[in-house]
C-alpha cells in the first residue's frame, strides 16, 4: 500500500478520535502538542539589602485538558501545579512550590475550547545561575499528568549598575483608573495576535539622566524585518515599560526580538546602557488555530511522506514565496477532510505529528527524519511501546504496535545515542521517504 494512501486513511481515522494521543502517562488533545504553557522572567525589587531578583513563573492551562464535571449549573474542574527547580551543576532540587487551582463554568462550550484558559503567577527566590524548571500539572478529576521543563538562568542584579529586567510579550492591556492591567502571552507563538502585541519589561536605573533612546529591533535568520526606535524620560530607581510591537505583518517564522537601551546623546556602543533580548514565533494560522510550521520551505520538505514526488516538484518549482503558499495550500485543500471549511483538520494533524516527532525523536537530525518519526508521522500514536533502553544482553530497542491495523516496529539504537533505526519489518521505500 502505497505511504499517501496510508497515511490518509490513518488521518482520518486519528480525526475521529481528537488527535489524541497515548504514551504512558502523556496525552496530547486537540491535536496540540504541547498541553500547556509556561514561562519564567527575572525580575527585580528594590529592598533593604539593594536589588534583589526574582523569577517570576507564569502557568498558561487552556480548558481543554482540564476535566469538567456538571454540579447544577456549573461546570466544575480543577487541577494541581507543581513547580520544581533544579540546579544544572548538582541535579539537587533548590527548590519546590505546588498550588491548586478551581475553575466553574457556566458554558460547556468553553469546557473543550482552548482559547480560554487559566493564568496564574508565583515569583520565587533563588541565587544567581543556571537551573532546569520543571512544571507538572495533573488534573484533579482524571489524574492525568503533563510535564514540561526548560532550562532558566537565574540573573544577579545590581543596585549600582544600570539594568533591565527579561521581556514579557502581553496580550491585552486594560485600564483600571490610572493604573494598567496586562494580561501576559505565555505562549510564545503570536499568531493569533493580528494587531500585534504590547512588551512589558522593567529598568532598574541607579544614574541621574536627562532621558534613554531605546531601540526596538526583531530579526530572522539574522535579517532585520522590524525596527522602532523611542526617547524615553528616566527616573532613579524602578522604572516600566509597555511598548506596543506592530508583529502583524511578519511571515511565518521564527524570531528574535532585542531591546537596546542608550545614553540620549549617545548611540554608540560606549553610550549603551542595557541590552536584552528573546525569542517568539508565528505559527501558520488557520481558522483561528496555530498550526505548528514556522517555515513553509521545511514544512514543504516534510510532506515527502504524504505527498507524489511531481506533486512536490510543483510546488518548490514556484517563482516566489507568495506563489509556493498558494500552491501548498492548493495541495492540503485537495485533502481537506471538510473541503471549503476554513479549517482543515488533516493538515493539523499531520504537522503536530512532525512537531511531535522533531520533540521526542530528534537528535544528529531533526526527529521527523529519523525512523521513529518517520513512522510516527504515517501512523500515529502507538498503541502500545515496549521499551528496553537498557538491557544487558542487547542493544537498546524498541518495539512498536499497532493494534487495529495489525502492524508491529522493531527500532534499534546501534549506536547507542539514541540513534533507533526501524530492524523491522524492512522499509522498502526508506531511502525514498528520507
């Protein structure tokens, strides 16, 4: 059976179902990969014993892995957040903070919709360096758990020299008499913000100036798309900043956004008192939902397993960007499982089944070239994984089964880095789909 046809009719079956996917403990709904967001920001204070930092950890749940129950007329959920904080050098746990959260609904809709969600904030104080973070959520009805973690350095601040604090992207800013409220964008993908989105960041100032020239540039692939400069009035101590940030028309991508801070009268670089800068992408959007391609070229690339060769031909053969989107986009329509509907469900399964793989397969190479992925993307979540990693009398395998299509997967790591090559059965179109 030819790999197209195959991965069609699996598609459409894993639709049927959610696009969820099982693996232990993990589930992936909705077709997003990853269930939830996090965030952790330096921040500074001023106190008794100077600037003091802080991070400050920002938890994004949407209400679709959340488990609502009916009470009346509410519809009641609830779950668990556990912080842990480890130290790079020790692998000691520094430190550790767990809240609970209850969420009540009136509307059902909202219960299964992941554009509402649930933020909440903790700031925790740790010494200067490097720390791996780790955020678990479980989910008080069905005790079903996700893990995330990402690698923070923790900053030292000093009340004497001049400083900035991390860079918060902000959703929505609302007034609340002379003060503002924003609402923070955990999730590093902007898409959905047409208009744009606010940067919020604080400046920690010990010196007497007349005024700052700040500089606001994003970049990609080391190519300037976006600049804005501002003249900014400064006071000793504790300053913010809201800068509205015109993202709306960059392309798909990924991005680097850098904040300069200069000495008015001084853009050089002896004049430039603060620096910082950080990451955000802009996923393809469709129907209101990101999809996971920041770059249409490899999203092109990764179709080999679904898509004729003269059918990619035609696309990558287009005189422009401009003309290879249309012609992408031409192609998924053909396979839209509800054609003319601005959604199109199959082409979102299939690129959070690539993003899946690059996440758990990748290593010398991007995850969704390597075996496991390569299966993975045509069929989906396993039923069932039998893992040795560790054996003494073989090399790490593992076996992979597919119940309702009768397909079993033998992957061995020849090399012992991870590297699983699929044994069995023999891939006769291998060198073609790589």
């Amino acid at each position: 059976m030819r790999a197209r046809t195959v991965i069609a009719m699996l598609l459409l079956l894993t639709l049927s179902a959610h696009g969820q996917e099982r693996d232990g403990s993990r589930y992936v709904q909705n077709m997003r990969v990853q269930p939830f967001f996090f965030e952790a920001l330096n921040f500074a204070e001023y106190g008794t014993y100077g600037l003091q930092g802080r991070i400050d950890v920002y938890v994004h749940v949407p209400y679709d892995i959340v488990t609502f129950v009916k009470d009346e007329e509410f519809y009641k959920g609830g779950y668990s957040v556990t912080v842990l904080v480890t130290a790079e050098e020790s692998s000691k746990i520094q430190k550790e903070e767990s809240w609970e959260r209850r969420i009540d609904l009136l509307s059902f809709e909202r219960t299964n919709n992941p554009n509402y969600y649930d933020l909440t904030q903790r700031s925790l104080q740790l010494a200067p360096g490097r720390y791996q973070f780790e955020v678990i959520f479980e989910d008080r009805e069905s005790q079903k758990e996700f893990r995330l973690s990402k690698a923070v350095t923790v900053r030292k601040f000093d009340a004497n020299l001049f400083g900035i604090s991390d860079l918060m992207l902000v959703r929505a800013v609302e007034s609340e008499g002379a003060k503002k409220k924003i609402s923070p964008q955990v999730n590093p993908n902007v898409a959905a913000l047409k208009d744009g989105f606010e940067l919020f960041y604080e400046v920690y100032n010990p010196y007497q100036l007349g005024g700052i020239a700040i500089d606001y540039r994003i970049t990609r692939r080391g190519q300037e798309v976006y600049r804005k400069q501002s003249a900014q009035g400064i006071r000793e101590g504790l300053n913010t900043f809201l800068a509205a940030i015109n993202s709306g028309s960059l392309g798909i991508g990924i991005y680097t956004l850098e904040v300069r801070i200069h000495r008015s009268a001084d853009s050089s670089d002896a004049g430039q008192l603060a620096r910082i800068e950080r990451q955000f992408l802009i996923e393809w959007l469709t129907a209101g939902a990101p999809i996971s391609i920041v770059d249409l070229d490899e999203a092109i690339d990764q179709l080999r397993y679904f898509a004729k060769g003269d059918e990619l031909d035609y696309i990558r053969e287009a005189e422009d960007q401009d003309e290879r989107r249309r012609r992408f986009e031409e192609f998924w329509e053909r396979h839209n499982p509800t054609p003319g509907s601005k959604g199109n469900a199959a082409m979102v399964e299939y690129y959070n089944r690539v993003a899946y793989a690059n996440q758990q397969f990748g290593h010398y190479m991007a995850g969704w070239k390597t075996d496991r992925g390569m299966v993975y993307i045509l069929y989906g979540p396993p039923d069932y994984i039998d893992r040795h990693p560790l054996d003494t009398e073989s090399k790490p395998y593992e076996i992979w089964e597919y119940y309702e299509i009768n397909k079993r997967y033998v992957f061995i790591d020849e090399s012992g880095f991870g590297d699983y090559r699929l044994l069995y059965p023999i891939w006769d179109d291998r060198n073609r789909l790589r």
